[in-house]
C-alpha cells in the first residue's frame, strides 16, 4: 500500500491534522519523499484543512467534552493542531458558559456535603478539566451568593 493510499484510509475512520497524517505515515514506515507527495496530493485535493478541522475540534470541546480553554488547547493540541489554528479556533470560546454546564451537572451530586466541600469538590473537578482560576472563582462567588444553610442544596 502506498503512502497516499495509506492516508486515504487514515482519513477514512476520522479527520486528521497534516501534522498528525505525516507523524503516522512516518511511523509505518513511508520514506519522507512519498509522505510529502502523498500530503501535497492531500492538500490540493482538500482532505486536509487544519483550519477547519480546528474549529470542529474547538467545538467538540466546548459541547461534547466541556473543556476549560486550557483544557481545549491540549486537546487540540495532541490532535496535532498547530498553535495559529488553535488559537485562531479558540478565540470565540465561551470558558465560563462551559464552566456553568459542569457546574449545573455536578451539583446534584454534592446534596449534603458542607459548603466548603462542595466548593472544593468543584474547584478541583472544573481544574482538571482545564478551567482557568478566573473561571473557577467566578462560579465558587457565584455559588456561594446564593442564599441557603451550611449544608450543600442541590
């Protein structure tokens, strides 16, 4: 099988980067000559578009897998998207409407946990989902403005 055909069939289960299509085809063995005829033959038949591929992937972050923008960027970027793209994608990206998501899926499960938990609880669980600090203490203020007792209320 040839590199371009090789691709071709790469590109058949999912989209793929340019950077991420070169990595696999060097990785099953394609001399680097038949990786850059088979990606200028991608390119100018339109297979490849980092680009658009990035702003589908932004947006699969932000819907699909609510991500924080940093969050966003890593996944971009194991995808093999460059970082012009990435932040090209991400200009637009609504962190805190992702945040508040979570935040809304996640507080039925903090019924009867103390305040001070529950906000720990959501703190580490918005961090690790690539959320930014400014983000993260905007939701614990505007959690913590609601009225109630000591004990969480979902």
């Amino acid at each position: 099988m040839d590199a371009l055909a090789y691709a071709f069939k790469l590109l058949g289960y999912r989209p793929r980067s340019s950077r991420e299509l070169q990595l696999r085809l060097k990785a099953k063995g394609y001399e680097a000559e038949d990786i850059e005829k088979a990606m200028a033959r991608l390119l100018e038949l339109g297979y490849i578009d980092d680009h658009t591929l990035a702003v589908s992937l932004a947006d699969q972050a932000s819907r699909l897998k609510t991500l924080g923008r940093m969050g966003a960027r890593r996944f971009l970027g194991i995808r093999g998207i460059g970082r012009d793209h990435v932040e090209e994608a991400l200009s637009d990206y609504d962190e805190l409407e992702a945040a508040g998501r979570l935040v809304m899926r996640k507080l039925p499960t903090l019924f009867g946990l103390d305040r001070r938990a529950a906000m720990g609880r959501i703190s580490g669980y918005l961090g690790r989902r690539g959320f930014s600090h400014q983000t993260i203490r905007t939701w614990l203020n505007r959690l913590t403005q609601t009225e109630g007792s000591d004990e969480w209320e979902a």
